[in-house]
C-alpha cells in the first residue's frame, strides 16, 4: 500500500534522509516542509496519508504545528519525529492528538512500522517508552484553558456544540436534539459568549483545541469527549511490525 507521506523538520539533510528512506520503502510521494506555515499550506494543497512532525522547528514548536493541523484536518494522523524522547515529553504529545511518536534513533523499521500503524488508525510508540507512558497517562491531566471553557457550557449547549464539531447546521442540530430552530440559535448565541468568540467556526476550532472530535458517519451525532488521551488511536499502543508506506516530493 502506497502512502503519500509529509515530513516537517528544519534540519534538510534529516529531511532529504527521511524522503530517501520512505521512498526506498515504497512511499510516493513524499513531501517536505522546514517551517509550520509550509507544512499548512502542504496540506491544504496535497491529499497527504500521514505526516510526520519535529518538535523543534528552528524556534517553532512543533506541538503549535500539531494543533494547527489537528484544527483543520481532524483525521490526518500526526507523529511526532523527534530527537527528544522523555516519557513527560511524548505524554504531552499523546495528549495534545499525535497518533505516535518516534525518536530520531529508532531504526528504519520502527519507524515505517509507525507511519504504517497511524495510517490505519492505530498508536504508535517504541517497546521501551510503552510502560512509562502507560504509567503516565493514568495520572489526569491537568485541564487546558480550552477545556475550562468548555466546561462553563450547559450539558445542552455541550450537545449543541458536538454537533457543530460534527458540521451539522442549525436546522439539524434542531432536527437531531428536537428542538426548535431558534431554541438552536439561542443555544449558539450562548455558546459564543460563554467561549468568548464571535462565529461558530471559532467555537469550532475552540472545541477542538479543548479534545472535541467529529463523531464522523455512523457513530451518532454530538459525542463531546473533552481532553484525555491521543484520539486518533483505535487500538492500544504497540509496537507494531516493520511496513511500508510513504510518500514524497523530495529528490530521490
């Protein structure tokens, strides 16, 4: 299976070693991008399977970038490439949406077996840091500012707002929670004053900041799942088995 792969890192030999590895295994195509804007701007112009993300991008945090990403593509898988490998480290990552992370000293295997792995929905993290980060995620995290916004809503205006995430309109958000059209616009008006915006696109991408996600086709309408946890995984974290998947439009 052929996976078109974005690869953002600010140190171009890393990047160039990367695209050969990943076309060498099949990737096609492959694409790079050194700073947060190019690597938007790649993935509203490309269909991109799966990207991967430094943490370090030359003064850019990667974690903006993943944000960024998560805001505008929801479903893309998104791992962490990175030279830092802490289990507080990569804990913080999980949380914030990567699908897995990697540390630059895994093999060439370990991490085609992650690109694999997140293109099907699935965490991925190298054998040593599993236990660690287990131990890590059972502990709460602390509430982001996103969250303690989303938590001064109503149970109503939280149903109201999962199916915004969802990209429902007003007359089916009524239609969905049997209500009225201006019940909906009232529950809307107050959503925007609570979150302290002013469109519903920004209470959008607020929710989402906050670990709202699309509930997507065939699993019920306006499921608000605040904060904990990678959302992307489908399965528990492993280690997974060499693959090959990829992409590129760096030079061969």
């Amino acid at each position: 299976m052929s996976l078109s792969l974005l690869v953002v890192d600010d140190h171009e030999g890393v990047a160039n070693a990367l695209a050969e590895l990943m076309n060498a295994a099949g990737c096609d195509p492959v694409f790079l991008a050194d700073s947060s804007s190019t690597a938007v701007n790649v993935a509203r112009r490309e269909r991109i399977d799966v990207a991967t993300i430094d943490l370090d991008l030359g003064g850019e945090d990667g974690l903006d970038l993943l944000a960024l990403l998560i805001d505008e593509h929801p479903h893309l898988p998104l791992l962490i490439l990175s030279a830092t490998s802490t289990p507080d480290v990569v804990v913080t990552a999980l949380r914030a949406g990567a699908a897995g992370y990697v540390p630059k000293t895994a093999s060439s295997e370990d991490l085609l077996a992650a690109v694999r792995a997140a293109a099907e929905g699935h965490m991925w993290l190298p054998v040593e840091l599993i236990g660690p980060v287990v131990e890590l995620m059972k502990e709460p995290a602390p509430p982001s500012d996103w969250e303690i916004l989303v938590d001064t809503l109503s149970e109503r205006e939280r149903q109201v707002l999962g199916l915004m995430v969802d990209g429902l309109s007003r007359s089916e958000i009524g239609t969905a929670l049997s209500i009225s059209l201006n019940t909906v616009r009232t529950h809307v008006k107050s959503i925007l004053a609570k979150l302290g915006v002013h469109a519903s696109l920004e209470a959008v991408s607020l929710a989402l900041r906050a670990g709202i996600r699309p509930e997507g086709p065939g699993r019920g309408r306006g499921g608000v799942r605040p904060g904990a946890g990678p959302p992307r995984s489908a399965g528990p974290p492993r280690a997974g088995s060499p693959g090959a998947p990829g992409a590129r439009s760096a030079p061969r």
